[in-house]
C-alpha cells in the first residue's frame, strides 16, 4: 500500500439500515480506516451509523422528507441562510433539492479545510459545490451507483395521471445538474459494467473514463447459520415502494403460490401509504401473508436471510444489488429478474433468472425453489462461493484506494 491517504467521503443521505447509500459509506470508510486511510465522512439526514475510527461530520439539512412527516412545513427559527431558502423554495414547487444543497453546504464546510484533504469523493450527490472543490485543487471523484435518469423513466410509465408526470418532471429536475456535473468531475467510478453503459448513455460520461469497483459485504457477517430454513418463507429487501423495485409484480406471484400453499413474504422496507405496494395488499387480499418490517438492524436482516426458503428480487432495474450477495452470502437461495446488473452480480449459478415485469415467470421460478430444498442448497452453495471470490468490501476498499491513488497521479498530487 502507498501512503495513507485523508479522504473526504460525502453522502446527501445515508440511511443505516437500508438503501444502498447508507451500507455502502459505512462499509467504505470502515474498510478504508483499516487500511490505514483517515476518513471523514460528511453527511446530510439521516445520518449514517459509522465504525470506531470513522470521523463523522454533520451537514444538517432542513430534513423536509424525513418520516414520520415528509414534505414538512419548517418553522422560521429553522431557516439559517440561503441554501435553508433555496432548499425550501425548490421543494414547494415540487423539486427534489438535496443533491444540490448538500453540495453547496458540504462545499462551504471543505473549502476552507482544503489542504487537510487529498481526495474528496462523493457518494452521488453530483452537486454543483462539488464543482467548487475541484477548482479549489483538491481532486474531485465519484461514485454514480446508477444513473437516477433510469427511476424517473420507470416512475414516468407508472404514473397514472398527467398531472403526477408533471409533478415527476420537476421533482427529477435535479437529473440534469448531475449529468453536467459528472462530466467535469475528475473521475467517476460506478459498480457494474451494466451501470457503466447506462452512464454513458443516459448521462454522456464516456464508459472508457469509468472505473467499475463492486461493492460487497463483509463474510464473516453475511454468512450461513447452519440452521433450519423455513420452507414457506420468501424475503425482499426493498429500499424504496418505487415502480423500480417491482414489488407489486411479486405480490402478485405471492398471491398466485398462495393458492397452494401459506407462503409469506417479509419485506425488508417500508410500503408508502396510498401507493402501489399498499392497494395491491387490498386488491390481492395479502394482509396476513406480507410483514413490512421497516428498515432493521444488520442482525435482524441476517437472520431474515438466513432462516428465509428464497430471496426474491423482483426488480426492473439494478445498478448492483447489495441485497443480492447478502442473501449470496448467507447462501440462500436467488430468484431474481435480468434487469440491469443482475445477471452479472448474482452469475448463472446462484439464482434462478425471470424476464423482468413477468409474473407468471417469477411465480412458476419461486415455486420451484420451494419445491426443492436440494436446489436452494445448490443455489446457496454457489452464491457463497461467489461473494468469496469477488464480492467483500476489503476488496472494495483495496481497488478503491488504488484508483484514488491514480487519479491523484494524474492531477499531480501522487501518493
């Protein structure tokens, strides 16, 4: 390893327990600490949960989505500055302003601490502050999961009124800030060549100048327990009730293997109240076969994985899956779409493949996973040997660390 590096790693929103933004800094910045970097991470609401030796630093934002009351009329003693008002301003006329004013705030907070840094990586924010950084000198990176342009597409198809695709219009508005900012920036990394082509065709960023880096999972976590499974159990992890997901097209399998049998699912997320995952419980009379857990400790979700028949992964479009190799490495068993990345995170071995969107594909694969516990375990067998081979978060952090260490070459600031 070359010198220890001291490294800025932002995030807008980094929810501990689910959704990819929150594991992926936690993980990052933990594994890069061992490695002997220092790390400060900076991070809007929700703030993550961080490992000993992790500095964390709090952007506070006025949190206008937080729950239980999203959209949120802040008090007048709430506002601070401009970026309060701007913040404010864009979400009454239906924007979604965060990227951008985390950026600017995270930008006021280094830029006077330039010097005490030699990487500033962002985790998708893609705010024009960023901008500002990298003309302070300090090198600029970072991480796009996938582009967002994919989720508005979908939401756009589902949305059921003209009115509602207005309102999505402003609220992805944000979309087109972070095409721009990304193709100044001094590099970008993204988890999986599928991500990789869907950046240079949604937000213009040649695919040769992207470095791919997985995320993982830590093994000695993430593992088999060795215990009985239960064989009426199916879980998803959902960190969003968004069309993406493809929750509601699981539900409807759910409901089609429940004429033969008391299968139940346990989703690991939340159902938003009057959307789509909430009428289909009602149309499909599911109440007493689906648990919404809400987000969950690391422990409890291992558990879950652990104890669970299958994992389904329903969705229409993955930038990765971190839910794919935990469930991989607790070897339990896939039955997953061909959307996006999937095929190329979860391989040939350890799930069985569905055409994205087709109920009667995923039912009749979840089905015969139930059917045959020697499958599941052939399944599981293999997805844990998959993560093993490529899919931990030291590996993550090591191949992080080095392309920090060749973009720095490549500003003049080598290690």
């Amino acid at each position: 390893m070359g010198r220890s590096l001291r490294i800025a790693l932002l995030s807008y929103r980094s929810k501990p327990h689910s959704g990819g933004q929150g594991v992926y800094v936690r993980a990052l910045s933990r594994e890069l600490t061992e490695l002997g970097h220092r790390v400060e991470v900076l991070s809007g609401q929700p703030y993550p949960e961080l490992d000993d030796g992790v500095a964390l630093t709090r952007v506070p934002s006025l949190d206008l989505y937080r729950e239980p009351d999203p959209f949120r009329t802040p008090r007048p003693a709430e506002f601070r500055d401009a970026i309060d008002v701007l913040e404010w301003a864009a979400m009454c006329t239906a924007g979604f302003p965060e990227p951008l004013t985390f950026s600017l705030r995270a930008a006021r907070d280094l830029l006077p601490r330039a010097a005490q840094f030699d990487v500033v990586h962002d985790n998708q924010s893609l705010g024009y502050g960023l901008l500002r950084l990298q003309r302070a000198g300090v090198p600029v990176v970072a991480t796009v999961h996938h582009p967002v342009a994919i989720d508005r597409r979908l939401d756009l198809a589902a949305a059921p009124t003209l009115r509602r695709r207005l309102t999505l219009h402003r609220w992805y508005g944000f979309t087109a800030m972070q095409g721009r900012v990304l193709r100044r920036l001094d590099a970008a990394t993204t988890v999986s060549e599928s991500s990789r082509t869907d950046i240079e065709t949604e937000m213009g960023l040649p695919a040769a100048g992207i470095e791919v880096i997985p995320v993982g999972i830590d093994p000695d976590v993430f593992t088999p327990s060795g215990g009985p499974r239960d064989p009426d159990s199916i879980v998803v992890t959902t960190s969003a009730d968004v069309p993406l997901k493809g929750l509601v097209h699981l539900l409807e399998a759910l409901a089609k293997l429940r004429t033969e049998r008391p299968v139940r699912l346990t989703v690991v997320g939340t159902a938003r109240p009057g959307g789509p995952a909430e009428a289909a419980l009602d149309r499909l009379a599911l109440r007493d076969a689906v648990v919404f857990t809400g987000p969950v400790p690391e422990a409890e979700l291992v558990g879950l994985l652990q104890r669970a028949a299958v994992v389904a992964i329903p969705s229409l479009y993955e930038g990765f899956s971190l839910p794919a190799i935990e469930a991989m490495a607790c070897a339990t068993p896939l039955v997953t779409t061909d959307a996006g990345a999937l095929p190329e995170v979860v391989g040939n071995e350890a799930g069985l493949r569905v055409k994205a969107g087709d109920v009667e594909q995923l039912t009749a694969a979840l089905q015969r996973v139930l059917d045959s516990p020697a499958l599941g375990e052939q399944l599981g067998r293999a997805g844990r040997r998959r993560v093993l081979d490529s899919y931990t978060w030291r590996a993550t952090a090591r191949r992080t660390a080095a392309w920090y260490a060749e973009v720095m070459e490549r500003k003049g600031r080598g290690c």
